[in-house]
C-alpha cells in the first residue's frame, strides 16, 4: 500500500462498515473520528468493546492508545475534517430506497464542509444518490462540490467475517464528480488498500455495486429454485451442482439456502429494481429473484414442519431445534436474517422451537452453548447456518437433522435441502 501524508478524516456510521474503514485508516496513521448517532455503540467502543466481527476489541484498544481515534456522538467533533466518509445504511421502507441515513449524514456534515476538504459516500445505493442527493445538501453551506471542495463516491466492498486483512485486499472502485474530486478520493484509498479502480463516473460507480449484488442473488435464486424441482426428476440438487463445479469455464458455483439475507444482497437488488421502473424500465428477472428469495424461509420451514408432523416425529417430541441464526456463517450480524424468519414461520404454525446460535449474544432466548441435553430433546435439528465452531459430531447424534448447508455426511438420519 501507499503511503500519504496523516490527514483529518470524519467517518459517520460505526457499524459494520464505518468500523474497519476508520480502523484501516487510523493503521495508516490518519487521525479519525468515528461519529455514531448511537450512545451505546460510543460506549461500547470508548471501552475498547466491538460490536463487529472483522474488528477485534485488543484492534479498538491499539486504535484508543494511539491517540489518533475518536469514538464520539458529538457532531462538534467533526469539525476540521479533511476526509470525510458516509458510511451509513440504506433502508428499503415498502420496497422504495429510504435515504434517511445518507440525508442526515449529508446534514450533518454540511455544517463542517471546509474549502479543500473531501466528502466520500461509501454507503450502497441508486445511481444518482451522489448528485442528487449528497451534493446539494453539502452545497447548503454555500461552498460548491467541485470547485471549493472535492466529492466521492466509493462502493464498500466489506465481506463480513473476513477480517480487515480481506479489506484491504479487495480492489477499490472510488469515482468523483470532477477529475480532481476523483484523484482526491483516490489517494485516500491508495493509502488504505492495495489496488485502486477508477471509475469513469459517480453514476457508473453506484451503479457497479447494484450489479455486484444484484448478481449475486439473481444466482442464489436460481439454485435455490432448481433445489424445489430436483426432486420431481429424481435427481440431487447437490450432486448435480457438484458435477456442475467441475466445469473449468462459463460456470460459478452458488448453493442452494434459506434464503440470502444481510443487508446488501435483497436491498441492493430492490434499489436498483425500482431505480429502472423510475426511469421507465423493469427487470422482470430481479424481481423474480426478488419473489424467490422472499419465498425461500417458507420454502424451507415447509420441509420442517412436513417432517415435525410425522407420527415418528411427534411421538418423540413436538420440538425443533434451529442451529444458526445469523444472516450468515461466522458473524454476529442478523440483519435481514432468513434463518430468524424460519423461526417466526415454525412458531407461527405452533412448533416448539429451540434456537441455539454461539454468535447471536445480543437476542434474547438464544442457547450460545451446545450440549447434549438440546439434542436428545429435539425431535428435529434443524441446521440453517453453518458456523465453523459447532460441534458437528454432536449434532450428527440427533435423531434427525435437516441440513440446509450440505455440511454433514449423507445418511438415513440426515435430510438435506
């Protein structure tokens, strides 16, 4: 990575993406201030306790002894700043994009936008966002994007779980409104990553991150719907899959699941969707993603409940056990987690349901500890998240597993997706 010079940056969000930015950048020796609208994340981190998995607590505490990083819900701290990031979330609220989060961030920023300072979005949204939206709401402090200070748009590319090694490892699309904007934005990132992709526009660049994800879940629809089909032609979904990988060329292997939650894949699909229909278009094929995947969790606690309601089953026990709960392996996050819609969909039909889920430390009624005694009761274990610290030949003693991850060995008392 390259070096630059220690400079001033403001990242507002301290979630799953703001944390490890303003972690690399404050290991790159900037001085950063993390702003967070919420008290209890400040604490949290004033303490030297993350809430983020790629973001060790001992990472915060080196991060807090340098000197060089802030955790702080005051805006007035944000004052000075000569890189600024949004890295905050964008909702969906009945299918449309809410920007309330970019909006107040841009609010908030605004009040501290300097001449040659430089404000980059990082958050995933529509094309047009940058412009649209950010730029007349920084303008508002009477200084123009462009000409008085610089203004950017680079697309996260956080994989949750991978550490911020992976980060920095991943290339970096960065784009500005102006070819100065653009090399502003550029070097920031030089500094923190090892390679840095130009993107020819702002709209471009927003655009690319839709079609990242957008691909992605198209993929995981279309595998998980071939997993309802298979069985009408007598064929495993998961052999044919694996024969499928073998192919060198033309092919990329995606799994059948419960459903592809988290926050990027359903909202970054959704964003881009309803971008088209306001510029005239559809997407009749990510829409019907879209519907797949939102049918996926009924898809799966069907195939459950169909097995609970099995004389052998109820006369053992009426109860599931659900093993996994966040939106994916090996992280904390539930955000838009298919595998908690399983558990409302099981309870709503009357099962007794069990949940067990060494990550999910933060939700009540949650068992962070397998043992044995949540198996002999459980009429059904029902795998939906494979982290890698579960005790696999504990769960292969139950008496019936239903494997949503193609993680156990075959077998008469293994059912897979």
């Amino acid at each position: 990575m390259n070096t630059h010079r220690s400079v001033r940056v403001a990242i507002v969000g301290q979630g799953f993406v703001g944390l490890p930015v303003a972690m690399l950048a404050q290991g790159a020796g900037h001085t950063v201030i993390g702003f967070d609208t919420d008290p209890d994340r400040v604490l949290r981190l004033k303490a030297a306790d993350s809430y983020v998995s790629d973001v060790s607590s001992e990472r915060v505490r080196e991060a807090l002894d340098s000197g060089r990083y802030l955790p702080t819900c005051d805006p007035d701290d944000l004052a000075e700043f000569d890189i600024a990031l949004i890295a905050v979330p964008t909702a969906l609220v009945d299918d449309q994009p809410d920007l309330r989060y970019i909006d107040a961030a841009s609010k908030t920023l605004a009040t501290y936008v300097r001449r040659g300072c430089t404000v980059i979005l990082e958050s995933s949204t529509y094309p047009g966002t940058t412009e649209e939206v950010v730029q007349p709401i920084l303008q508002s402090s009477g200084l123009r994007a462009g000409k008085d200070f610089h203004l950017g748009y680079s697309p996260e590319r956080v994989n949750p779980g991978a550490g911020l090694d992976a980060i920095a490892r991943v290339p970096k699309v960065v784009a500005g409104i102006d070819p100065r904007s653009l090399d502003a934005t550029a070097a920031f990132w030089q500094g923190l990553v090892d390679t840095v992709v130009l993107a020819p526009n702002i709209r471009t660049a927003e655009f690319t991150k839709l079609v990242e994800n957008s691909f992605r879940l198209l993929n995981i629809s279309f595998v998980n719907e071939l997993a309802r089909d298979a069985p009408t032609l007598g064929v495993s979904i998961w052999d044919a899959l694996a024969l499928a990988a073998t192919k060198p060329f033309g092919y990329m292997a995606f799994q059948p699941g419960i459903g592809a939650g988290g926050h990027c894949l359903p909202a970054d699909a959704a964003y881009l969707s309803w971008r088209l229909r306001k510029a005239g278009r559809e997407s009749s094929l990510i829409e019907t993603a879209t519907r797949i995947n939102q049918e996926q969790p009924a898809v799966v606690a069907a195939r459950i409940l169909a097995r609970l309601r099995r004389p052998t089953a109820l006369e053992r026990s009426g109860q599931v056990l659900v093993i996994g709960v966040t939106y994916k392996p090996d992280i904390a996050d539930v955000r838009e987690s298919s595998a908690l819609k399983v558990v409302e969909l099981l309870r709503e039909q009357g099962a007794q349901v069990q949940v067990m889920d060494p990550y999910a430390t933060h939700l009540a009624g949650v068992h962070l500890d397998l043992s044995t005694e949540l198996i002999a009761e459980a009429a059904i274990v029902a795998l939906l998240v494979a982290h890698q610290c579960l005790d696999y030949e504990l769960i292969l003693t139950a008496r019936h597993v239903f494997d949503a991850c193609a993680v156990l060995p075959p077998g008469p008392t293994i059912e897979r997706l």
